[in-house]
C-alpha cells in the first residue's frame, strides 16, 4: 500500500482526504472545498483503496451507503406492496391448496388478484427474492461498518491536538483574531471546558477539547444489533431450533403435546365469557350495545402431565406438573415451551341420553347416557332388559351412492349412529336398529353383515337429550433464538441510543504560529446548536475570537444586518 | 521490496474478502432452504423411538422388548379406508411371519374401545392391536398421514417409513426385510 | 360527576386551549421585530404557558378516562388518536424548551388541533378490552410506539416550515406544486371534520342492508347521505338520498362515502380559501415562517428524528413484538400494521443514512421528514380502515 506522506511527517493511508495526524486537506477535492467533509475524519474508506478485481467490486458494492440506502428503499417498497392484498396465510382458505388459493384472489380481486396471485405476492414475505434482499441488507450492513470502523478508529486515535490552519479554516464553526494573551486564553478554556464536562489535552501552543467520543461507535453497535438479530432469525429455521405446533384439546380429553415429547395436556374446561352490560361492566355499556356482545374472556382451565422418570410413550405412567388457566396474553409455559390459546370451538357433541320404549304403550324401560368418546358396550336398564351397541359410528356415512355404507367418515362424532340390540324379557332374542341422530331409526336385522333387512321391532330407542363439550385451539411454540433475538434488540437499542442521544463535539484553540492570532474550530457529528452553546458558554468568561457558523446563511444575514 | 509487500497484502486482503464472501453468499442460500417450524422427522436408520402399549387383549407390548426381532408397527384408523384395506392382507401374512420372528402391532389412534374392537371382530384380526389414547406413540413417531407403517429390524433400527397403503405383496416383501437372519 | 364526563370535558378545555395558545405563537411570530424578541417574545411565552395548561388537561383527560375504564385509553381509534395529540404537544414543549422557537408551536398546534378533531369523529364510548388486549403491554406498547411516532412528527412540522420558508412561491416549479398538495390534503381532514360534524348535528341517518364478500346478508348504518351504496344493497331507511352507484363487494362503500364527502367539502373550502386569498395556500402562510431560522428548523428536524427514532423502535418495534409473542405466539407475522412499522422504521433508518452520508440537508432532510410523517398517518389511518388486519380498531 502507498502511503501518503503528509507535510507534518505523518504517513496516511492510500485514499485519506485529511491527515490524521494535522487534519491538513491532502486530496485535491478536500483542498478545493470551504468546509471539509468531516465523515469518518476524511480517513481512507477501505473499500474506496483497491478496485480491480472482481471481489473487491463485489466488496465495494456492499461496502456502499448508497447501496445500502437502495436496499433499504427497495425492501420497503416491497413491503407494502405485500400489504395491498391480504397474504395467504391470512384468508380463509387454506394456504398450501394452490389451487383454492388461486380461485380466491381471482373470485374476491379479480384480474388484480390473479396478478398478484401469479406475481407471487400473496406469500411475498416467504420468497426466495425478498429473503435474499434481507440476505444483502444482512451482508451490506456487515461490509459496510467493517469498512469504516476500523479507519475511523485509527483515525480519531491519531488526531493531534495541534491542527493545521488549512485544517481549522474549513471546519464549519471557524473563528480567528487577536486577543491578549493567547496562551492565557488557551489556558483559561482548557479550564472551561472541562467545567463542561469535556476532555481537553493541551499541547505546543494548541487545546482540543473533546467530549462523547465513544457516541461515533453507536452506529457500529446497532448494526451489530440488527446482525445478531438476523442471525437469530436465521437460526429459527435449523430443525430443533424453533417448534410451532397445533391442537386441538376436548374438554375433559389428555393429550400428548406435539412437538414437547413426553408432556401431555389434559383440559378441565373451556370458559368463553362476554362482558356484561350489568354490573362492574356498566361503564362500557354503551360500546357493548353499538357492538352487541364484547368477549372479555377465552380461557382453558388445564393440567399438565409429563411422563415419570423412565417411562415410555403410551404407558400413560404420567406425574402431574401443575395446573394452569390459559387465556389469551398468559401463555402456560414450561421447560422452554408456551402454549397459547388460539381458537376454541363450542358445542361438539359429547354424549346422547336415550330411552329404551314400548312402542305400543310408549312406556320407558329406562334411560342410558352413551359417552361418545368412550361407548360402553352394553347399558344394563334393569332384570333381564339392557341395550347392546353392535356397533358405532361417530360420522355416519349413511347412503351413499345409493347404498347404505355402515361406516364412519372420521372418527370425530359429527353425525353419530348407533346399531343397538335391544334385550328386554318380552324380547330375549334381541330387536335390532341403526339409530341416527336426527332420523328415525331404521330397524333392520344386522345378523348377516350386509343384507339389512328391515323387520317390524317391538321395541324402540327414543333420543332424549345431547350432552356437548367444548375444544380449545392451542397452539404449542418453543422458540431458542428468542433470547438471540432480545440480546440484538437490547444492542440495537444501546447503539441507537448512544449514537442519537449523545453527540461527538470538538473544539478546537490554538495559536497561529506566525500571526499569533487565536484560532477557533468546532465540529460535532449533529446538534450544532449545542455545540455552539458550548462554546458561548466558554466565551463568556475566557477572551476568544468571535466565530461563525458557516452553514447558517441567515445567521450571517441577520448578523450582517444589525451592523448595518 | 515494497512493491512485493504491498501486492501480498493485497493479495492476503482479497483472499479474506473472497472468503467472507463466499460464507455470506453460503448462509443466504442455506437459509432459502429452511423453513422455520420444520421438525427433523424419522428416518430410515434412525433408531425406532421406545414405546409401551397395551393391547385390546390385555397384553403389554414394549418395543424394546422385541429387540432380535422384526416389528411390523402399522398406525392406523377404523375410519381410514386404506387402512381397512389392507388390514386381511396383514393378517394373512401374520400367519406366515409370527413364527418367522416377525410381529405385528397395529397402533390404534385414539378411538374408543368399542370402535376398535367391533372393528377386530368384523375383520377377525389376530395379530395384536393397540390403542394410543393419549397420541403419545403417534407424536413420538411424528405420524402425519394413516395408514403409515414403521419396519423395525431385529437391532431396532428403522428400515422403512411407508406412508401408504400396501398391497398383500409389498406386506410380504417388507416382512421379508426386517425379518431375523 | 363521573370520571367519564370529567376526562370528556377536560379533552375539551385542551382543545379549546390550544386554539388560544396557537393566536398567541402567532402574535409572537407577527409582532417580534428582530430574532432575539422573537426568542423571549412575551406572546411566546404566553403561548407556551397556555399549551402547558392544554397539555396538562390532556393529561388530565388521558388520567380520568384511564381510572374510568380501568385500562390505559389507548384501546380504539378515538384514545389512540387524542394520546397521540397528547404525546405530539409534548413533544412540541419539550423542543421547544430546547430551541424557542415561537414558529413551531404556530405549526404544530394546530396540526394538534386537526387530530383531537378528527380523533373526535370516531366512536367516543369508553369500551371494553377483548382478550387480546388485556395485558400491560397494550399501556407499554402503544403508549411507546405513539410518543416514538409524536417525536418523528415534530419533524415533519420543522420540515414543513422549511419548506415553506424556502420555497420560492413566486416562480412555478415542482416543490411548489407538491407543498400546495401538503396545504390541500390538510384541507381535506378538515373538510372530513366538517362534513362529520355537519351531518352527525343534522342526525343523518341512512340503512341498508346488503351482501358481503363472502356472499352473506349484512347490515349497516350510514351517518352521511350514502353517495356510493354497499354490493347488492336494498335501503331500509326511506326519503333518503338514492346512491349513485353500488361498489364491488370488496369494497366497503361506506368509507368510500365518508371519504368522497370529505374530497368535496375539503376541496370546497380549498377553493374558498383561494378564492378569498387569490394566492396557493403555501405562499399565505408563508409569511408566518419567516421569523423561522432555516438552519435551526433543520436541526429540530434531525435531533426530532434523532429522539424519535429510538423510541419509535422500542415501541413499535421491539415492545411490539414481545407483546405480539405473548398474544398471538409469534412475534411477527406480517400483519399490515406490522408491516407497515417496519415501513415506518425502514424509511427513517434511509433518512438518516442519507443525511449521514449523502449529506441530505435542508430541503431534501424537510421532504422526507414530511413523507414520514404521511407514511405514519397511513398507518394510522389507512390501514386501520382500509387493510385492517389484527390490529384493527372499532
């Protein structure tokens, strides 16, 4: 690497716009400038230092803000354009059958669905193009702190206190004129601005006074947030980091839970509550009237079980762990899991309450409940009278193309049939009938499986009342990168503060070498107006030559115009 | 001299840029691959998961305790046609492989006693049946669809995953497989 | 009387008191004859005093209801939008404790004023909190992400003085024409003020009953005469206005009407004004910026977005997701309002990066401050009423 040999004898890097010994211009654009650019201390941005091979402008390109910018914008874009349209996963279709996806958006948006349907934008968020860009945003971050924290660093280590007058002249709040004694003055400030919490080295005729420095690292310290965030993000989809599981849970039922081996969940109840208009409610009274009915409450009472020390899957050798009320916002956590609850459905069918009748004299055997998650085979009514299930369909299938089908479609009791034997001492031999729920029962002789004959009974099965259950949709996370996640968001956090919140603010006096003039510098990487009190502050009590800030044309103006 | 300094570095920083490179480029094409929420899921070589079931007769069956010998471990439904289908063809079989060192379990999911046993009696099923009532064999084998049939071989290890109905032959080819040497 | 009554009339006494304090930065910017008058100009001061006392009643407000309702009053659309008034007048106090500067309050209260108002069109009952709300974090979140937001609107107010201070509205050329639309598009939420006000004292009242996108039977109230009618609709209410036409099913009509009721009022009083001040609406305000240092709007600018943005972060970002992970088990998902804060966030990440290192000051720092303060009134607005995800309020 060439070095640049500047006039104080300081070697700098290929590239540096200021010394960063003296600060003296040292490329023909920081010469020709009024007031240099002060970004990274003019030092050499790695990335601006070699351009030949295809690397290094592959590196360059990443290593540029205004890519970085152009990432930014683009994402952002994107984003919104995503948020036209509802995503797939947010319609009431299910999203991974293409097909009923596709008929949505074309039925509901019409020819602007099926483009964004066919653009791939309904799962915008989850394609390969938008992940990459997140990738480049990723990449361009890394490249493009590393490339200038190191030679900021380096350079703000280096800085004398004693600056080149080429230096002083284009910052932009500059001063410069006689006092009495300068080196009583440069004294005197010293003094101040340490009273103002500054550090302040004086050396060779020169003060610097230098305060919040370490606010210049704030954006390397959020960029490294955001990087520890992505990363977190990017672990999730490594197998075993990141479980995301549903189930549903009927009350009363025990259930191993998907994806958190050897825990089950059995629920006690599921409670909907709405708020109520009477009572401590009363305040909302007119919004529960304007809405109808305002939920205040989904809760499912639970216990959660895991399997004893040693125990297998299925032995249902289980010890209890504790109890719990889920709602919605007070997820049931354990051994890293949160299961939440999503969605409830109300009402299935749990049980049916029959009686055993004399059809001639309508006259009631007796009364038996069958629990439809578990049937009992035969219900004892009294001497020598009891019903049989032969058989048990908890989704009938009933006709189907025009034959009766004895089966059951899904073993969830939608549309439950029974095939009873009915024994009562009139009847020894037995009466048999297919009993389905909402149609009279058909009474058939089942002895040979397939033919179904219909026969005349004598006795009958009346329906007398349904028991229901309600279920819990819970949804079961376990999530490693969390921590990853919040540990990014606090760094983020940090670095943004730091860089936002404090400012780096320098001041510069010293003496010029042949007029023996004072001169006077400040810069500050944002808030100016600070700064500027700073040093009026000092002025107040130590002699300095009166400065200005050279962006504020209207201040000169106005300045300008009391003279006149 | 200096010359030949200032092209090593060069050299040495284009290396380190090429190879930080390369690992970005590697992460953001790995990660296109990954979907979160994903489990790792069984596979052929894969140790079979350790069980205990009892069966409709009474019986306890521990996996373990077949180690020596061929598991046939079918999951399935009364409501599942593909299930009911191929159930006679495992029950021809189990007659030809109980004495060959293989056995049969077929892991009910969640369904009430009755169900399952009107339903051994209708097909006249010999081979023993099991009830998972609390799903927790099912998760531990992380069964999506039913039928899905697991083959155990004597050391325990899974052969095969099949997801699918079978036919008399492949339930006699599959036994054949995991069957004791 | 009631804690309900008390914070309804204590939101009235700010709003009036703004009004009062906002004559007053205007005197301060007509009458100080030089910049240092106009720093320590008696009417600012009066001006400032007044907004503390509005603010304080806000607070007042904000407080009363809170006791009432039992819940922080950030719940629905109406106490998101009066505490985000809240949060922008303080904001304002707190910069204009640092800077001075008469001219910002002359901006930024009435900005303040027009959201109170437009706050007040909505649905004003205290209501219940459905599960999903009921946590601390609806008080920290929301509370975070609407003082973040207020900041960032601070300087959207210092941009906009800029910007009217700068612009040469002499001469024809782009900016010109893009901050009269600014100037209209103010107009037009007063014109939706006005028009709500008008028809809501009128009683207007309009049924209908219709078929909704997913083909069932539905039913709603219109409050303004219903210009465009819901899909499929038949009109319950009789001797009302016949509408001009029916929209797609996917198209809620009656924000379509209340919207369209607002473009013509809002243009109606866009031309009166013009007609009245034969001038674009920028150049007669322009004058009331001139007392306005060009270097220091900028810098409020900047330090706002400066403060702004860590806040923001926290609240509508960071906060947000924590919540979202105890709610609804993920902590993002992608829902509009989601989004549209990582919009939000992404544009001000871009501002900053292109004042850092593009050296984007003055006009370009002032136009992207006022475009970020449009992105955060969409989300606010639109998406609340037009996308609507989970986040939709009443």
């Amino acid at each position: 690497m060439s070095k640049i040999k500047c006039q104080c004898g300081h070697e700098n890097p290929e590239g540096t716009q200021l010394c960063e010994a003296c600060g003296r211009p040292l490329s023909e654009e920081a010469k020709k400038s009024d007031i240099v650019d002060m970004r990274y201390e003019g030092s050499a941005r790695r990335s601006k230092t070699y351009t030949t091979s295809i690397v290094d402008k592959v590196w360059n390109f990443f290593s540029s803000v205004t890519v970085g910018v152009w990432i930014i914008v683009i994402l952002l874009v994107t984003s919104a354009i995503g948020t036209l349209l509802p995503q797939r996963f947010n319609i009431d279709v299910p999203p991974n059958i293409e097909a009923q996806v596709a008929e949505y958006y074309e039925k509901h948006y019409g020819i602007f669905g099926k483009v964004y349907y066919t653009l791939g934008l309904d799962n915008m968020y989850s394609s390969w193009w938008f992940k990459i860009l997140v990738g480049m945003l990723g990449v361009s971050i890394i490249i493009a702190s590393v490339d200038r924290v190191v030679p900021l660093y380096k350079s703000l280590k280096r800085q004398r206190t004693r600056r080149h007058a080429s230096f002083m002249k284009r910052q932009r709040l500059f001063g410069a004129g006689p006092v009495d004694d300068p080196d009583e003055s440069i004294e005197q400030a010293g003094e101040a601005f340490k009273k103002l919490k500054y550090n302040v080295k004086i050396e060779n005729d020169a003060m610097l006074a230098e305060k919040n420095r370490f606010s210049r690292w704030g954006p390397y310290v959020n960029h490294t947030g955001l990087i520890i965030f992505l990363v977190g993000v990017l672990l999730r989809g490594l197998p075993g980091w990141y479980v995301d599981e549903a189930m549903w849970l009927r009350e009363g039922e025990r259930k191993s839970i998907p994806g958190a081996q050897g825990y089950y969940l059995e629920s006690k109840g599921f409670t909907l509550e709405n708020y109520d208009v009477e009572g401590e409610d009363k305040v909302f009274e007119d919004a529960i009237e304007r809405a109808g009915s305002v939920v205040k409450n989904y809760q499912t009472d639970v216990v959660l079980y895991k399997d004893k020390e040693g125990a297998l899957p299925g032995s249902e050798d289980l010890e209890k762990v504790k109890e719990y009320e889920i709602v919605v916002n007070k997820p049931l956590t354990f051994d890293g899991y949160s299961i939440f609850q999503m969605e409830y459905r109300l009402d299935e069918l749990s049980g049916m309450t029959f009686a055993l009748v004399n059809k001639g004299s309508t006259d009631s055997l007796g009364e038996f409940t069958i629990d439809l998650t578990a049937p009992e085979r035969k219900y004892e009514l009294g001497e020598g009278t009891y019903v049989q299930i032969l058989d048990y369909f908890p989704d009938f299938i009933g006709t189907r193309n025009g034959k009766m089908e004895l089966d059951t479609a899904t073993p969830v009791p939608n549309n439950p049939a029974f095939i009873f034997k009915l024994v009562t001492p009139e009847t020894p031999e037995g009466e048999t009938s297919l009993v389905e729920i909402g149609k009279p029962a058909l009474e058939i002789d089942v002895t040979d499986k397939g033919t179904l004959d219909i026969v005349e009974n004598d006795y009958q099965v009346k329906f007398l009342a349904a028991d229901t259950h309600d279920m819990s949709g819970l949804t079961i996370r376990k999530d490693k990168t969390l921590y990853l996640l919040l540990v990014g968001g606090i760094i983020f956090m940090i670095g943004v503060a730091q860089g936002s919140y404090w400012q780096h603010r320098r001041v510069w006096i010293q003496k010029d070498e042949k007029t023996g003039e004072l001169l006077l510098a400040g810069h500050t990487n944002k808030n100016w107006f600070s700064l500027r009190k700073d040093i009026d502050e000092v002025a107040e009590t130590v002699p300095l030559p009166s400065y200005e800030d050279r962006a504020d044309q209207e201040d000169k103006k106005e300045k300008k115009g009391d003279d006149n | 001299m200096n010359n030949e300094r200032k092209a090593n570095k060069k050299k040495k920083r284009s290396i380190i840029r090429g190879v930080a490179l390369a690992i970005f480029a590697i992460v953001i094409l790995v990660s296109l691959t990954l979907t979160p929420g994903k489990q790792k899921g069984l596979k052929p070589g894969d140790m079979a998961p350790d069980f205990e079931l009892v069966d409709l007769d009474g019986n306890t069956h521990r996996l373990s305790d077949y180690r020596g010998e061929g598991v046939f471990l079918n999951f399935w439904g009364t409501w599942c046609a593909p299930c009911k289908r191929e159930m006679p063809f495992m029950e021809k079989q189990y007659q030809t492989f109980k004495d060959e060192g293989v056995h049969i379990l077929a892991v009910n999911v969640k369904e009430s006693d009755l169900k399952v046993d009107s339903f051994r009696r209708s097909y006249q099923l010999s081979f023993p049946i099991a009830i998972d009532k609390t799903e927790a064999v099912k998760d531990a084998y992380q069964i999506k669809p039913l039928p899905t049939t697991i083959l155990i071989d004597p050391d325990g290890k899974i052969v095969e995953i099949v997801q699918d109905e079978m036919n008399e032959l492949e339930i006699k080819n599959y036994m054949e497989m995991i069957q004791p040497k | 009387m009631d804690f309900a009554s008390l914070s309804s009339n204590l939101l009235f006494i700010s709003f009036i008191t703004y009004l009062v304090a906002t004559l007053f930065f205007g005197g301060a910017v007509r009458k100080s004859k030089d910049e240092v008058a106009y720093k320590n100009s008696k009417w600012g001061t009066i001006g400032l005093a007044l907004t503390i006392i509005g603010f304080l009643t806000h607070v007042g407000y904000f407080i009363t209801r809170w006791i009432a309702s039992g819940h922080a009053p950030v719940s629905n659309m109406f106490e998101f939008t009066t505490a985000f008034a809240m949060m922008l007048v303080g904001a304002f106090i707190l910069l204009f404790m640092i800077y001075r500067t008469p001219s910002l309050g002359l901006f930024a209260l009435p900005i303040a004023i027009i959201i109170i108002a437009y706050a007040s069109m909505f649905p004003r009952d205290i209501s219940p909190l459905i599960p999903a709300l009921q946590s601390n974090w609806l008080t920290i979140h929301v509370i975070t992400a609407a003082l973040g937001e207020a900041i960032l609107a601070i300087s959207a107010v210092a941009g906009l003085i800029y910007l009217i201070k700068n612009i040469d509205m002499t001469k024809r050329s782009r900016e010109r024409f893009w901050i009269e639309v600014v100037m209209f598009v103010v107009t037009l939420v007063i014109g939706f003020v006005i028009s709500s006000v008008l028809f809501s004292t009128m009683g207007y009242e309009a049924e209908m009953n219709y078929v909704d996108k997913d083909g069932r039977d539905a039913h709603i109230v219109y409050n303004n005469p219903p210009l465009f009618a819901m899909n499929e609709y038949e009109m319950v209410t009789e001797g009302v206005m016949t509408p001009l036409a029916a929209t797609p099913p996917i198209v809620n009509a009656k924000t379509l009407t209340t919207f369209s009721w607002s473009v013509i009022f809002g243009t109606v009083i866009y031309l009166l004004l013009r007609l009245i001040f034969r001038r674009p609406l920028a150049a007669v305000v322009q004058p009331l910026t001139k007392k306005a240092n060009s270097q220091l709007m900028d810098e409020i600018g900047y330090r706002s977005v400066l403060i702004g943005f860590p806040v923001f972060t926290l609240g509508a970002l960071i906060f947000a997701m924590i919540w979202a992970h105890e709610a609804w088990s993920r902590f993002w998902g992608w829902d509009p309002k989601e989004v549209w804060a990582l919009i939000t966030w992404l544009f001000y990440a871009a501002f900053l990066h292109l004042r850092l290192t593009r050296g984007w000051e003055g006009k370009k720092s002032a136009w992207l401050a006022v475009v970020g303060f449009i992105i955060i009134m969409f989300n606010l607005i639109a998406v609340n009423l037009i996308i609507a995800g989970l986040h939709s309020y009443a």
